[in-house]
C-alpha cells in the first residue's frame, strides 16, 4: 500500500526536514513507492549486519531496535518514534548495521538509499547541518546512557529515560509532564537493562512518593524537576 497524503506530510514535517526550502526534492523522493515500507506491527524489516541500509526515516509508528545476547536472548538498545530516524550511523563509514529493527506497532517508514542521502548533502545546506547535528546528538546520549548503565539503579534509569530520554522534559508552566508511553513494561524494562520485578517496583516506588501518577492516557509527572531531584539531588547529571 503506497504513502498517504498524510504520512508524506509527516515525513516533510519531521525535525530532520521541517521548514527546509528544498522541501519539494525530498518530496519528490518520498513519492517513490519502492522505498515506502508500510508495516504491520511485529515485522523484522532490517537484520543486524546488512550492508548499507541507508537511512530511515519514520512517518508514524514506533519500532524497537535489538540485538541478540550471547545465551539467544533478545536486548533493546533504544525505540525510534514517530519524526525519528535510524540507521543514520551506517551512512558514512560504510559498516554494517549492528541491531535488528522490529516494528512495536503498525508504522509507515520511509527508506532513503545512501546515493539520495548523499544528493540531499548536496543540494540541502540546511540538511547537512541538521544531519551533522542529529549524528552528534546520537554520540552524546549513547555517552550519557552508557553511564547511565554503569551508575544508576532501576529507580534512577526509570527516571532518567522519562525525564531526559523520553520526552526531553518539554518545559511547562508549572512544571508538569504528561508521558503517553506506549510501551510494553518487559520491552522498557529490557532497554533499561533492569528486570520486570526490579521496573516495577521502580514504578511503585514513585508512585508511593507522589513522583508521578498513572493515568488511563500514560504517566503524569506533576513536578519534573522534583522527580530529578529524587534521584540527582545534587543537580541532574548532564
């Protein structure tokens, strides 16, 4: 089934391409059929170690990127939302992708083939620099998280994913934050690297403190920079 309307719009408006004035190159690129994946949720479309996977951008939808651990076990390294990319770390340095992309629910994804990339380098100033920038970015959480791992309990990286990761904490006026996380609990749990019983009882505990609240629609955080200070009381990390 080919890209409605709707799904090249919400490619054209994604923080890699919104307001860019080359907006009707990319469209024309997107209108190509042979790159739209339309996907049921639970599909493996992308394997690790495929060569030259070009750069994939998401319409809507979310999918979920894994590796296999030594005992055959499945890990998550991280979810991709709708407006997101991935795969962007294969397109200069020629390596082969390192995960395996599975869709969390039905998503619209569009494949860009490194041959385009590089023509939008050319023809996009503006491209190029949000590339560069979203390169960089992916280098600095990977950073962030690995301490992460390496430092903080379940309670802590549960909260350090909602408040920093999830949602970059958008400022509110009074602080709040409600998360729509549309995420199976065992999925969270595994790209947290904590177990279910060690999640939930990270969810409990703030509950009990009134650090945050469940909701039919999600999580409400009533104060952000109070749920920070629960576990970075000397000032949040990064």
């Amino acid at each position: 089934m080919a890209f409605s309307e709707t799904d090249i719009s919400l490619l054209l408006s994604s923080e890699l391409l919104r307001g860019l004035p080359e907006s009707r190159v990319f469209e024309e690129v997107f209108r190509c059929c042979e790159n739209q994946l339309c996907l049921a949720a639970d599909t493996v479309f992308l394997q690790a170690g495929t060569e030259r996977p070009g750069l994939h951008l998401i319409a809507h939808g979310t999918v979920e990127m894994l590796v296999a651990t030594s005992d055959g076990a499945e890990k998550i390294v991280e979810f991709a939302r709708t407006g997101g990319m991935f795969a962007e770390e294969t397109l200069f340095d020629a390596q082969p992708l390192r995960y395996t992309v599975r869709t969390l629910t039905a998503a619209a994804i569009f494949r860009v083939p490194e041959q385009t990339v590089d023509a939008w380098l050319s023809a996009s100033p503006g491209f190029s620099h949000r590339l560069m920038a979203g390169l960089a970015a992916r280098t600095d959480y990977l950073q962030k998280d690995m301490v992460t791992f390496c430092t903080k309990n379940a309670t802590a990286r549960l909260v350090c994913y909602l408040v920093c990761q999830f949602d970059k904490a958008p400022a509110t006026p009074d602080g709040s934050l409600l998360l729509n996380i549309a995420l199976p609990r065992n999925k969270l749990a595994s790209r947290l690297g904590v177990s279910d019983s060690h999640l939930s009882r990270a969810f409990r505990e703030l509950e009990d403190k009134g650090l945050i609240v469940k909701q039919r629609n999600g999580i409400f955080i009533p104060n952000v920079p109070a749920l920070s200070a629960y576990v970075c009381p000397s000032g949040c990390d990064w």
